[in-house]
C-alpha cells in the first residue's frame, strides 16, 4: 500500500485566496483525521470522519474551514478565505478499528503533510 | 487543557546514551501511543500500550505505563543519531480520536 497521500504537498497562497488539502487515506481504514502543527499551538485536531461522516468538527477554527470525504478514498479541508495565520503543516491521517466493537483506537498513519504558506 | 504532556521539551544525548521521556495526562485513557516525526515528515507510530498493561517493549524501545499516577515513560537504549526527532504521546479516551502532547525533541549527537 502506498499509504496516506496528500495533495499538493507544498502550497503558497495570498491572502482571501480560496485553498484546498487533498487527501486519500489508506484503503480499508475507516476514520480519516484531518490536524494542523504549527511552532505556537503544536498538533490541532481539526475534524475526524468515520465511515466517511464527520464525527467531531469542534476542532475546526473557523468558518473559513471546511472537510469534506465524498467516498472511502478521498477528502478535502477547504480554507476560504485564507488567512496569514492559517500558515502551517496540515496533515491526513487514517486508521481502522481492529475488530468489531472494540473501544481501542488503532494506530494513525499519516501522510506527509501539506505545508501551507498564506502570503 | 492538553491531555498528553511531554517531559523534556529537549533532550540532548550522545550516540550510544539511553534516552527517556515522559507523558502525563489528566482523564482515564484505553490505550496511550508513541509518535515519532522527522523534521519534515508525517508522524510515525512507534507502540501502543493499553491501559490494563504496565511495560511493553518494541526492539530498542521500552514504555511504562501507570494508570494510577497516569503517566507513561518512553525509553530509548543504545541511541543513534537516526533517533534524532521529535517523540509524542497520544491518548486515546475512547472517542475514536487521539489527543497528542507538544512533544520532546530529542537530539542525539554522534
């Protein structure tokens, strides 16, 4: 497996310019999680899906960010409009729950980021 | 206030040096993790400790876990300047989520 793709892997915007983080988690995980690292606040939680429906968005700054997955394979965070201070290191991560019912959360893979630069 | 505290913040060792670092967190946990990233890179998973086990042991690396003092301890022998990274503790309460530390980077010189 190639493991957790993210796209594009580096992206410098302007300011008020509408930007989106791809991601494609690995096949057959079921949750997708989507952080921000930054030098100030560390890694931030911003929302988490589970069979590809967001389960906990609380750690969504603002109403400029929004996550989406369409289908198993595939989802987005969207930044409109950006700002200065959303500069940062956004990645993806996936992980799957090793058998049925079990309240452990397996091991998160993580893809290796998209660095965001808002001029 | 953030569940999963490393201690150090910074550690510099030599090659060869054991290095241990800690994690406290503040609510009841199933199971707490160990992260490591590279400057650069995603976070990479290193071992799982559940919280009815007490020692757990991975190659070099050794993590402790007390639930009642509700900290956990990362040890790494003989280390080498591949180890050199920023190592974090992640809880894991149940929810389906993980809430990671600030982490402690480690720096080890040759």
């Amino acid at each position: 497996d190639a493991g957790v793709i993210q796209s594009p892997r580096h992206e410098v915007t302007e300011m008020g310019q509408e930007v989106t983080l791809r991601c494609k988690p690995i096949s057959g995980h079921d949750y997708l999680f989507w952080y921000r690292q930054t030098m100030m606040r560390g890694l931030e939680l911003l929302i988490y899906f589970n069979n590809n429906v967001p389960i906990d968005d609380s750690g969504m700054p603002e109403d400029r960010f929004s996550a989406k997955m369409p289908n198993a394979s595939f989802s987005t965070l969207k930044i409109q409009p950006s700002e200065p201070r959303d500069s940062a290191v956004y990645f993806c991560a996936s992980s799957s729950i090793l058998r049925p019912l079990a309240i452990d959360t397996d091991t998160q893979y993580f893809g290796p980021g998209t660095r965001l630069t808002v001029l | 206030s953030q569940q999963g505290e490393e201690d150090p913040q910074a550690l510099s060792i030599q090659e060869g040096e054991n290095a241990t670092m800690n994690c406290s967190y503040k609510t009841s946990i199933n199971n707490l993790q160990w992260y490591r990233q590279n400057s650069g890179r995603g976070l990479v998973h290193l071992i799982l400790i559940r919280s009815n086990e007490r020692e757990k042991h991975s190659g070099r690396l050794r993590v402790t876990l007390d639930t009642s003092k509700k900290s956990s301890s990362l040890l790494i022998t003989a280390s080498r300047a591949a180890d050199t990274a920023s190592y974090f503790c992640a809880t894991d309460r149940g929810s389906g989520k993980l809430t990671f530390g600030q982490g402690t980077i480690l720096t080890v010189h040759p």
